[in-house]
C-alpha cells in the first residue's frame, strides 16, 4: 500500500499530519493546519475504491465508510461507492450475504434504508434499477423479520400454554384419591373419585344382602311352638322337646302328661326369654344398614365433589387446548408466509445479480463447504 493511500485512509496530511478538509467548490483538498493543498487527482479513484473493498471485506467498516465517503464526495453518483455506503450500514462484506433470508431479517433497517434510500436517490439512470431491486430485496428482508417474529412469539405463547395445561393437569391430579398399590410395596396408585362412588356402593349392596341372610337365619326362635297338627280325639297333646323335636303325649307313650306340662313350660319360659333377649334385634339390624348407608352417603357427597373440581379442570383444559390449536393454526400460516417470502427472496436476489453492472468477484467454494454469513463452512 502506498503512502498516498495510507494518507486517505487516515484523512490526513501528509506534509503535517493534520486532518484534511474537501473544498468542492475549488475541487482541491486542503489542510486547515499547514495550508497545503491537493487535488483531487492526488488520490486516484481506482485507490480509493480499491482500499475501500479491501477494507470491506476484512470486515474494517469504519475504514470503508470513510472511503466510500471521501469517493462519493468527488463523484455522488459512484455506483461502487453507493452500493459500498449499503455494504457498511449492512455490515456485510459481500452482496453474496443478502441472498441469505436469516441474514437479511437480522439487519438493522434504521441503518440500511436511510443507505438504499440514498443511493437510489445518487444513482444515475441506468442504476436506479439495480437499487430499485434492492432495496425490492430489503423489503422482503423485512417481512421475513416480521413473520419469523410472529413465528417465535406463537411458539412462546405455545409453550406457555403448555405450562398451564401441566399446571392445570397437576391441579385436576389432586383431588384424586391416592390407596396403596396392591401389587408394588410402598407405592400409590391414583383412583377416580367415580371409581371410589361404584366401589362403596357395591361393597355397601354387599353387605345388605349378607346381613340380610344372618338376620333371617338369627330371627328364629329355638323354642317356638311348631305349628299344631290336627288329631283325633285318642292321642292327646304333642310335646316339643328342643333337639330332639315334637313327641306325641298319649296312653301307648311313656312320657305322661305331668311330665308334658312340665317341659311345655320350660320351653314357654325360654322362648319368652329368647324373644326378650332378641327384643333389640332388629334396631341393631337396621343400625347395622343405616350407619354404613350414613358412611356410603357421605362418601359419595366428597366423592361427588371432587368429581366436580376435576370436571372444572378439564373444561379449563379443553379451553386453554382450544386456544393452544388456535396458536398452531396462526404459527402454520406464518410458517407458510415465510417459506413463500424465502423463496421470493431467492429470486429478487437472482434478478439483482442478471442486473449487477460491476459483479462482485465469486470466491470458489471449497470442496464440501456452502457460504453461511460471510463465512464458508
């Protein structure tokens, strides 16, 4: 690099060092410091634009900015220089980084328009076209930026209703009754409330139908009189000997009549007493029924209403599902919307190329690698 060159670069003068101005008026550049002037042969334009592309693509923007400057200051409507202004407020080192959609959507616009705006504005006539489709690209780079955005936020909202449905499935979990697993020691296996319900009835139907069968076979009297048989007027009375059964009384039977008395009341006596004894039996029969219908009913009522707080749960679920699918619907039309906008990109950006007219330089990919960002990998 020359000595001239390096004097540009920094703006200065080379006789004192001090920080050049441009006088457009006299086309000549002047120092303020030493009084020496230059024209503006004295910095060749093909110097100029090259510093100022070798600045770019090491990635030197200030130092290009203020070539393409000192440039477009001796000729507005350089093409080279204007499309370089863009290259800057880009931070790109090559058009070839516009025709990737994710680098056109991380551009920052407040820079780059008032750029393109510009350079449309200085271009000649036969330039304006090739801007035009620019900043026609720039565009596109926006919507892509807009669409990506909105894609990112349904995803959010997405994930956040995800984290309410759990929270709303943790919620409708709860009032499930937890009972010890059968099978595996020391676990709990979670059981519907209406599951709970069929169960108490079932045991409760149960054990009517059991207490039933005690309380008819309980209810008989061991020593009630069995019904009296008709007889005739020779055998005289029947006597009901408990566990042996009723024994007739007559003259061709040993057992007198005395001794018939005798036992028929014993056994009157005993079967007073044994219905005395059992006088409560069926009050305890009927508690036996009643306390554990009180037990079913109230465990149906709790159950009843923690089927009611897991129904709630599910309804809100089914709403926050409903808004879920809605989220996917808009994220899929997006989706949709930037695959249409990426693939527009790609041919806005193969129309700028057909009217480029200085084509950049094609670095040849090296073998097995693609252009990302500026870089090859």
């Amino acid at each position: 690099m020359t000595d001239t060159i390096q004097n540009m670069k920094k703006h200065t003068c080379p006789t004192c060092g001090g920080q050049l101005r441009i006088n457009v008026e006299r086309q000549m550049y002047e120092c303020p410091f030493c009084g020496v002037s230059f024209d503006y042969e004295y910095f060749r334009e093909d110097d100029v634009l090259e510093l100022a592309a070798r600045s770019l693509k090491a990635g030197e923007y200030l130092s290009a900015n203020s070539a393409y400057d000192f440039m477009l200051t001796k000729e507005p409507h350089n093409f080279l220089a204007l499309r370089g202004k863009i290259l800057v407020a880009a931070n790109a080192k090559s058009m070839s980084e516009f025709k990737q959609p994710n680098y056109l959507r991380t551009l920052a616009y407040g820079r780059v328009d008032p750029a393109a705006d510009a350079a449309l504005e200085n271009a000649k006539t036969e330039h304006k076209g090739y801007f035009s489709k620019l900043k026609e690209l720039f565009d596109l780079g926006k919507e892509y930026k807009d669409a990506i955005a909105h894609i990112d936020e349904s995803k959010k909202a997405r994930n956040e209703k995800s984290k309410e449905i759990q929270a709303l499935s943790r919620e409708g979990a709860d009032p499930y009754v937890e009972l010890p697993d059968p099978i595996i020691k020391d676990e709990t296996v979670s059981v519907h409330p209406m599951t709970i319900i069929k169960g108490v009835i079932v045991i409760f139907v149960i054990w009517c139908i059991v207490l039933a069968c005690i309380a008819s076979v309980m209810s008989k009297n061991p020593y009630a009189k069995p019904s009296e048989t008709t007889t005739t007027e020779t055998s005289t009375r029947v006597l009901f000997v408990p566990g042996v059964g009723a024994v007739s009384v007559g003259k061709n039977n040993p057992v007198d009549a005395y001794t018939y008395d005798i036992r028929e009341s014993q056994r009157i006596k005993q079967a007073e007493k044994w219905e005395k004894d059992h006088a409560n039996a069926k009050e305890i029969y009927a508690m036996l029924v009643v306390i554990p219908a009180i037990v079913v009913a109230i465990t149906i009522i709790a159950m009843v209403a923690r089927i009611y707080e897991i129904k709630k749960c599910e309804e809100a679920i089914a709403r926050v599902v409903e808004k879920q699918d809605k989220i996917d619907q808009t994220t899929h039309s997006y989706e949709s919307l930037a695959a249409e906008i990426r693939a527009k990109i790609g041919t806005v950006f193969r129309e700028l190329t057909a009217i480029d007219p200085f084509p950049e330089m094609v670095e040849e990919a090296p073998k097995g690698k693609t252009l990302e960002w500026g870089k090859w990998k």
